[in-house]
C-alpha cells in the first residue's frame, strides 16, 4: 500500500532508504537542506558530489548516505523562482519525478523530499508545496519498489491555511509534527 505523509522536522535525521538534496547546480554545498544534510553524512558526502561533475536544474544525482540514517542521498537541483512564466513549474515537478524515479531504481522502499527551491530560490511556498504534492503523489503511484514518501517541511508556518487544506484533500497524506528550532537543530531554512 502507497503512503504519503508529511513531516515537520529535520530531514537529515528521517529514517527512510532515501533522502533527497535540495542542490545546486554545481553539487558543491550550501545552506538551508543541502547543509544540513552534508553536515549530517560527513565529509565522504562533499567527495563524492565533486565527482559528480554537477546536476542540471530538473534532474538528480545520486550518492551514498554514509555518516546519517538514509542510506542514499538523491540530489535534484530546483529552480529559482523569476515569476513563474518561465518554465519554473515544470523543472520543480522534475525534480520530484527524476528522484522517485532514481529511489525506485535502487528498489528503495521509503524516501524523504524537502519542499525544493521555496528557500533561497525563491519558489513562492503554497505553490511549492502545491507542485510538490501533485508530483510525489504522480510519481508514488507509478513506482514498482518505492512505497512510501514523506514530505519534510522545517516548521508548519512554510505553509498557509491553503495549503494545509490542499494537502488535507490528498487522500494518502498524514500529518506528523515534531517541535523543532531552526537554531538547536542547525537549519536555517527548508
């Protein structure tokens, strides 16, 4: 049976067979997710991604989990927001496609997606999160192996009132809450 849930926390820390990096586009670190997730797996992480040789934005890139939980990280590299007529929508809802597909690949069970490019790519965050539901809920249900996602949001407010009720209309999903500081828990965005 397919499950969606939501999870409000850190993602670094999830125990599923896949997380997924929200990257840039030179797989060389940053903040928010990316950061947290680095800082988490350790150092083998930073080498492996420089071997990589990048990611375009709509695609993914897998590597190993090493020092955290996940076992795999999937790497996808979102767009930045420029007012939404620029094919922003469509290279978000590949990035969550390519990596359910590259978790399927693997024969992985569980995998964990932050909300991709609503941080410092500035993706406006009900429609991020809009994009997001309908892609991970598309993808779920075309998987062979994988069966059960998660949505990692950092704390509840990412979202608004719409975007609660829009998730709630989503038959699958659940909400799990988990109080969390951005400061104690190393994050500053997701």
């Amino acid at each position: 049976m397919k499950q969606f849930d939501v999870h409000i926390g850190n993602i670094s820390t999830l125990e599923v067979d896949v997380i997924v990096n929200a990257a840039s586009r030179s797989l060389r670190g940053g903040g928010g997710v990316d950061g947290a997730i680095r800082w988490a797996a350790g150092p083998q992480l930073d080498e492996e991604c420089l071997k990589l040789g990048g990611c375009e934005v709509g695609q993914s890139k897998l590597t190993r989990g090493y020092d955290r939980p996940a076992r795999w990280v999937i790497h996808t590299v979102g767009p930045k927001w420029k007012g939404g007529g620029n094919g922003e929508r469509k290279l978000l809802e590949n990035c969550y496609q390519t990596a359910m597909a590259v978790a399927d690949s693997l024969t992985a069970e569980s995998i964990a997606f932050p909300l991709i490019s609503t941080g410092a790519y500035g993706y406006p965050p009900d429609e991020g999160f809009d994009v997001a539901v309908e892609s991970i809920n598309h993808a779920l249900n075309r998987t062979m192996y994988t069966n059960n996602a998660i949505l990692c949001l950092l704390e509840p407010r990412t979202i608004s009132q719409r975007g609660t009720n829009a998730l709630r209309q989503t038959s699958t999903a659940i909400f799990e809450t988990k109080e969390v500081n951005p400061y104690r828990d190393g994050l500053l965005c997701c």
